[in-house]
C-alpha cells in the first residue's frame, strides 16, 4: 500500500508535465501561419528594352543626407536580383539587375544620373551587360517609390 501513493504521485506529475488528457484535436489542427504576401511593386527598371517591375521585398529606404538602399526582385521573376543604392561620395552607388534566367546582367555605376524626391528615387544613364563574358552597353532608366 505504501509503495501505490509514490507511484500514483509520480503518474500523476508525468501526466501533467507531458500533457496527458489535453485536447489532443486542438495541437493536431493547428496550422501554420500563412506566409506574409509580397510587398506592392514600388516602380520600374527598363534596360534596352527590357522592363522589370520593383518588388523591393528585402529593403527600401531613402535616409537623409541622400542615402538610398532599396534591393529586391522582380514582379516577373522572383528569382530576378534587382538593387539600387545611392551614398555619395563614400559609399556604394549604382543599380543592378540580375536574372536568374542566365541573360544579360545589368550594372551601372558611375554613369547613372540620380533624382532623389522624398521617397521617389529616379535616375537614367548607361548600364553595362554581360553574358557568358561578352560585354556590352545599353541606356537604362528607373523610378521607384518607397513607402
């Protein structure tokens, strides 16, 4: 007799830590929560022709001083990179777009012309490809809207 109270007590603690007796259904139709949609296109790149829609899901910013880093991808084509940045005169400036297709990928430096408007970052000038080595030059423009 002495040795069932240890063992009921012990039952009856395990039970309680593991979660014996909870509702079982409530654990089994939990679902996870759905994932958070793509953010709205904030813009455009068009490049020789071509077009791609801004979804800047990593970051889109325009600080003060100008300093704008917005990075991305393409509406088209989830796995198209697409990064614009403006930290003149000590940081990285440029924009590029990088397909994930294997065709021409598109940057630009030094000859992009900026226009920084609150949140609406605009700019055009030339934009250097390459594809499997072979380089070339194309007029490229862009304007996208953080928000």
């Amino acid at each position: 007799m002495k040795l069932i109270k240890p063992f009921a007590a012990l039952f009856v603690i395990v039970s309680m830590a593991t979660g014996c007796g909870r509702g079982e259904e409530a654990s089994s139709s939990a679902q996870a929560p759905a994932p958070a949609p793509d953010p709205a296109p904030a813009g455009f790149i068009e490049i020789d022709g071509q077009t791609w829609t801004v979804v800047p899901d990593v970051q889109c910013n325009v600080f003060p001083g100008p300093v704008v880093a917005i990075a991305g991808h393409a509406a088209e084509d989830k796995g198209t990179e697409i990064v614009v940045d403006f930290n003149l005169p000590d940081g990285p400036t440029g924009v590029s777009v990088v397909p994930s297709n294997g065709t021409t990928e598109w940057h630009a430096e030094s000859a992009m012309n900026f226009d920084i408007t609150g949140k609406r970052v605009r700019g055009a000038g030339y934009f250097a490809g390459s594809l499997r080595g072979a380089m070339r030059q194309a007029q490229g423009r862009f304007e996208i809207t953080c928000r």
